[in-house]
C-alpha cells in the first residue's frame, strides 16, 4: 500500500516496469553518476525553493512598509461654534 502511495506520480506503472527504468538508468549513467546527478538536482530544487521564499519576503515587505491612505476627517460643527447673524 506504502509503494503504491509513493510510486502514483508515475501513473500505470508496476513494479516490474520501475525496475526496469532504474536498471536502464543505473546502465546509461553508471553508479557514480548518479549520486552526483541527485546532488545537482537537489541543489537545484533548493535554489528555486530560495529564490521563491525571497520573492515572497519581498512583496510581503513592500506591502507591509507601504503605509494605507489616509481619510480626510471631517468635523461636525457644532451650534454653539456658528456664528449668528443678527
């Protein structure tokens, strides 16, 4: 049940069919390659997930630093304030 979980980004595929691409790969790249291959794309994903955080930092500080607008306040005058005409 756990391997199903895992593996269904890969849709239709059974375990034979994984086995067989793993076998393909470790072939093409050899076995110290691929250590190497998973390190740059680690490193790639955390640079992306970097930069996105500091985008994100970004607009979340120039939306707190711009100040909302004010309303002008308009006073009520009162009667006593008037002044009378006689």
């Amino acid at each position: 049940m756990f391997t199903n979980n895992v593996l269904a980004f890969l849709g239709g595929l059974g375990g034979w069919e994984v086995l067989l691409i793993l076998v393909v790969v470790l072939v093409l790249f050899g076995a110290k390659r691929i250590p190497e291959l998973a390190r740059g794309l680690g490193q790639g994903i955390r640079e992306f997930k970097n930069a996105t955080n500091d985008i994100k930092n970004e607009i979340e500080g120039s939306v707190r630093e711009e100040p909302a607008p004010k309303r002008p306040v308009y006073k009520e005058e009162s009667t006593s304030e008037r002044p009378t005409v006689k």
